[in-house]
C-alpha cells in the first residue's frame, strides 16, 4: 500500500500573527528551527529580566537579601500554578542537566545497582548517570529503542524487556532530544510504579510544550521530574526546576549545599550560594507572554506546524518517517532523516550544517545520531511553513 496517498495529507496552521516575529529578540534574517536548543525570548521577557538585574545593581543587598524571600515565592507561586504541584515541593534549579545531577548525586546507589535509561537519552545526562554509577560499581544501563517507532507500545515494549529487579531508577525523557519523540508517559510511569521502581522525569523539552499536571504524574509514579524553563516557556537562559515527590524530598539536596542543608527541599533551593536570581524571577513574565495568545492556541499552532514538516519533510526527502505519520508521538518538533542522496551531496554533516547556517541562514541542528544523520525541526509560533520549505529545498540542493 502505497502510505504516501492513504494518509491524511497536513496542512500548515494559520499564522498566529503578521507581525509576531517583532516581539521576539530573533534576527528576523534568520530562519530560525532551533528553539529546542537554548529556547528563544520574546522582547517582553527580556526587558523584565534587564529591569531585574538593574534593581539588583543598584542595591544589592536590598534586592538578594531582604526582597529575595517573597520575591522567589512570587515567582514559584506562578509556577507552581502553571506546572500543577506546590510550592514547598519544588525548587528552581539553572537547567535540567543540573536538575538530574541533583538527584543522582543525591541518591545512594549500591555495587550491582541499575539506572536505567533508553538509548536517545540526552547525552549529559548519559555520562552523569555513568559517572555516579562508576563512583560505586553500579551499572547505567541503556535499553535500545529502535527506529522506527510505530507507536507507544514498542516503547513500553522496550522498558519492559529491560527493567530487572536490580533497576533502582529509570530515568525517562518526557521528549526525547535526537529523535524528538513524545514518550508514553502514563503507561510508562504505571509499569514503574507496579514494579516498586522511581521514576525520574526527564521533562527538558515538556514546559510550554504540554499541558503539564506534575500531580497528576505523580500519583501515576513520577517521583522526581525536572524540567527547563529557558527552552519552551521561553524564560531567560539559566531557568529551571526539580519537582521531588513529598516522600523522597528528605534525600534530595542541590548539588551546591548551603546555608538550609536540611531545613527542607525548597528552603535549600532556594539558596544555593550567592547567584543572580533575575532569569528564575523573570519565569512569570514568560508566562505572561504566552497567555496573551492563549497556550491551546500556542500548542495548537506549533504542533500543527511540526506534523505538517514531519510529513513534508518525509515525503520532499522520501525518506521513511521514525514516528507514527499521524505526528501522535510528536511535540512541537519534528526529526527527519537527511537522504542518502543529500549525505553523499554534502560529504560530511558539517558541511550541511555550514550550507544551511552561512549560505542559507538555517538554523536548524544537524545531528549524528546512531550511524544516521538527522535534521531537527523545532516549530515555535514565530515560524512559518514557507521557512520549512526551503528547507527542505536546501537539502536536496534546490535551494537558492
Ligand atoms: C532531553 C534533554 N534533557 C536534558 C537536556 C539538558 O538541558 P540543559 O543543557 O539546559 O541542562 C536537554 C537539552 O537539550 C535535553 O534535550
């Protein structure tokens, strides 16, 4: 059966805007499909965080000693209204690297221990589970997930055949970073939950990008989930946070101990050294940016985008899709294959990479991923088809 004619044919979602790219910070010359990378801020952000950081240079302590205390429970309310937990369970951290690292080194593993993860882990948090791992005989295990995925099951499939009695926490990506595939997350947590197992939530990609219910996870067997803000909220650089399920937070400390070791997860989050606090309090008025668009209209919009470039993509490079065509396993993002044809053309992935960024002004990541090279498309709602189209043009060397 040809899959080509008997799927539903995409089309692109109405703009949001005309002139929406004005309110972000972006060099309109750039085609810019990287959002998932390091986030991108709209204008109105970016003047809060300036207007921060210049209340704290001009007075320091008033700022970071005395206005701190309510200031940082102004800006967690907001989050925690927006992620759906409370306040005392939850603390900013700078980035889910750091979320992760939190609690790995905060856990006590034991010789023959597994971690377990599957193999598009993100690969920072590859070697932190190495590292903690090598420190005391314990094992990192990856279980393999091969492409392509054709649907929740085979996922569920794979953590199965791979959790044992030894696994102690699987670590699961709510979104995956090279193959950018919505993981099962309910299913997955239930079959950890059932088998006594913690489950750490891997969310970097998931704020602003879902309707987040962290409660609702953990009553499914999240125990901990982290998650940046500076990515899909669009928050400044440097903002994220860990959630800690009441029963584990006595365990889990910042990976910098302070002045409140003990007094309790969000008292030591909340101060973890000396440190410029403006992106974390600036996490509301990222919120703020997006509700005056509406974030069904947001999501609706950069998910219609990423479904319709998934099959664009696919059928302008005839390559085989990795996740179901109906874009069920998708975000806002989309990873395609880069055709054989295109990898001869070009002779190496940084000769791509060069001819989309210099010559076309593409950003857009090209990543060597399992033996294949894969283009990533981030779809956030400044960006537009036409954007995707050339593209697509570019790697088939059409482009002009
Ligand atoms: C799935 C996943 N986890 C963790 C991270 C780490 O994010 P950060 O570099 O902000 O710590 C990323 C970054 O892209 C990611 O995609």
């Amino acid at each position: 059966m040809d899959t080509k004619t008997s799927q539903e044919l995409f089309h692109p979602p109405p703009p949001i805007g005309d002139r929406i790219m004005d309110e972000w910070m972006l060099d309109p010359e750039i085609a810019f499909m990287n959002h998932g990378c390091f986030g991108a801020r709209p204008k109105a952000v970016v003047e809060t965080h300036q207007e921060l950081r210049h209340q704290f240079e001009a007075r320091p302590v008033e700022f970071l000693d005395r206005r701190r205390p309510h200031r940082l429970l102004d800006a967690k309310e907001r989050l925690a209204e927006f992620l759906k937990i409370r306040g005392e369970d939850f603390g900013f951290v700078t980035n889910a690297t750091g979320g992760v690292n939190a609690v790995l080194r905060s856990l006590s593993f034991a010789p023959g221990d597994e971690i377990l993860t599957l193999d598009h882990v993100y690969n920072a948090v590859r070697m932190s589970m190495r590292h903690v791992a090598g420190q005391i005989g314990a094992t990192a295990v990856e279980a393999e997930l091969p492409l392509p995925v054709t649907g929740p099951e085979q996922v569920l499939d794979a953590i199965e055949g791979a959790l044992t009695e030894r696994t102690k926490l699987f670590i699961l990506d709510h979104m995956t970073s090279p193959t950018a595939l919505l993981f099962p997350i309910e299913p997955i947590l239930r079959m950890c939950r059932d088998r006594g197992i913690d489950v750490l939530v891997d969310g970097a990609h998931a704020v602003g990008m879902f309707d987040l219910d962290i409660t609702e996870l953990s009553k499914l067997g999240a125990t901990y989930y982290t998650g940046n803000l500076h990515k899909w909220l669009s928050a400044p650089v440097g903002s994220a946070f860990l959630w800690v399920h009441p029963d584990r937070q006595a365990e889990i400390h910042p990976l910098t101990i302070s002045h409140h070791y003990q007094q309790g997860l969000a008292a030591e989050f909340a101060w973890q050294g000396t440190h410029d606090l403006s992106a974390w309090l600036s996490v509301p008025a990222a919120i703020d940016y997006f509700e005056t668009y509406g974030w069904e209209r947001v999501r609706g919009y950069n998910h219609g985008l990423a479904k319709w470039a998934h099959q664009h993509l696919t059928r302008a490079w005839d390559v085989e899709p990795i996740s179901p065509p109906d874009g069920s396993m998708l975000g806002s993002m989309a990873t395609v294959r880069v055709p054989e044809s295109a990898k001869a053309r070009f002779g190496s992935a940084e000769r791509l990479r060069h001819c989309l960024s210099r010559e076309h002004r593409i950003e857009v990541p090209v990543i060597e991923w399992n033996d294949h090279w894969w283009i990533r498309v981030s779809c956030q709602i400044y960006l537009k088809a036409e954007a995707i189209e050339r593209l697509g043009e570019v790697v088939m060397g059409k482009g002009t």
